[in-house]
C-alpha cells in the first residue's frame, strides 16, 4: 500500500489529524473566531445568524486550504520526476508530521520558525481582510474566512508537505479539504465558546495522545517507505 496515495485511509488520516490538532487551533485562532464574531454587527448577532456566519468563515478558509494545497501538489509534479525524487518528498511529508506531532504537545516548537516564512504573504492579505469588515452577508464571511486560511500555521504547512508529496494537485486539494474539515469541530467549539469542550481540547494529556497517534502513523509511514526502497 502506498501510504502517500489517497485512497479512504489517508483522507480519513488527515481528517483525524485536523481533529488532532484541535487544541492548536483553539489556542492559535481562538481569538480570531471571537475578533469574527464581534465583526458582527451586535444588531445581527442572534444565535442563527452568527452560526451561518461561522460557518462562512470556516468553509472560506477550508476552501483556501484545498487551493494552497493543489498548488503545491503542482509544484510536486515538477519536482518529482523521478522515483528518488519522489521517496525524497515522502519522507520529508513523514518527517514533517513528526515535526507536527512535536508541536501539538508542545515538546517542540521548531514549526514556529516555519510560520515565519509565512509572515510575508500574510502581511499583504491581512489589509485585505480588514476592509471585509464588518461582516453583514455569507460572501463577506466566506471571504474573511479564505484570507484567514493563509495565516501562518505550522499545521498546516506539515499537511501541505503531504500535499507535495502525492504530486497530484486534485488530490492534493482534497487531502487539504479533509485535514480542513478535522479541524471545524475544535473552531465551531471556540465560535460558540463551549468551554468545557475547549478545555479537554486544550489539556495536556490529551495534546499528548494525538502527538503519539500522528508520531505512530508517520513511523508507519517511514517503514512502508524504506521497506519499499530497499525491495527495489
């Protein structure tokens, strides 16, 4: 089994890993979500209002992730070309899951230098989405919701070296699209402040076991993938 391919398994992996990393969405967009919700004008903030509205945002910026990751699955069909060039960004993508495992719990924080080469593009989108404020219609809230998909996140610049792996870039938008939707539980949560669920989100113990289960799928990862390099 190719363990990059995107059959059920993988997509499903990827889903499972945006709920994983639910505790570093809440701690990291947490105060986005509030900054949207009060975009609202208060004349507009009845409780089926703002949920169409969360939604919007959520559903823009998952449309941001599945772009992000068909262009760089794009760039993977150019770089490989060959098979060692192909092995070569698999295990990176299985190295970068480690990484990510590593700054769920907190052990290590090196992804947060990988955000900083986000910070460029950012500083341009950013303005923009200001001026989409305050937010009165779903368009307007999808497309606050897709500048907030380009923030820098170590989390997902770990799922977009997968995406670059597979080399595919409809597959590599739909990986991005499943990690996406893993993470709107743990965002809808902090949208309508459920504080006990946040909390368990949030605890270490709980950062631990998804750190251990994403850890465990790339070490699957990284011997299907010496395996196969060494029976050939």
């Amino acid at each position: 089994m190719d363990p990059t391919g995107l059959g059920l398994p993988p997509l499903l992996a990827a889903f499972v890993f945006g709920l994983l990393g639910g505790a570093h969405c809440i701690g990291m967009c947490g105060g986005i979500m509030s900054a949207l919700t009060f975009a609202v004008p208060p004349s507009m903030r009845s409780p089926a209002r703002l949920s169409g509205l969360l939604l919007g945002y959520n559903l823009g910026r998952i449309l941001s992730y599945m772009t992000a990751g068909a262009l760089v699955a794009s760039l993977g069909t150019v770089i490989a070309l060959s098979s060692t060039a192909r092995m070569i960004l698999q295990l990176f993508a299985a190295v970068m899951l480690i990484l990510m495992a590593l700054y769920i719990a907190n052990w290590w924080k090196g992804l947060l230098r990988v955000e900083a080469v986000g910070k460029r593009l950012w500083r341009h989108l950013e303005p923009i989405g200001r001026r989409l404020m305050p937010v009165v219609s779903m368009p307007q809230a999808v497309g606050l919701g897709a500048v907030w998909g380009w923030l820098p996140c170590g989390l997902v610049y770990s799922m977009l070296a997968w995406s670059l792996a597979i080399a595919d870039p409809l597959r590599g938008g739909l990986l991005m699209a499943a990690f996406g939707l893993g993470t709107l539980p743990a965002l809808l949560v902090t949208g309508f402040a459920a504080r006990q669920l946040g909390a368990l989100i949030r605890h270490p113990a709980t950062r631990t076991l998804a750190a251990l289960s994403i850890i465990a799928f790339a070490i699957w990862q990284l011997a299907s993938l010496l395996g196969s390099g060494v029976s050939h």
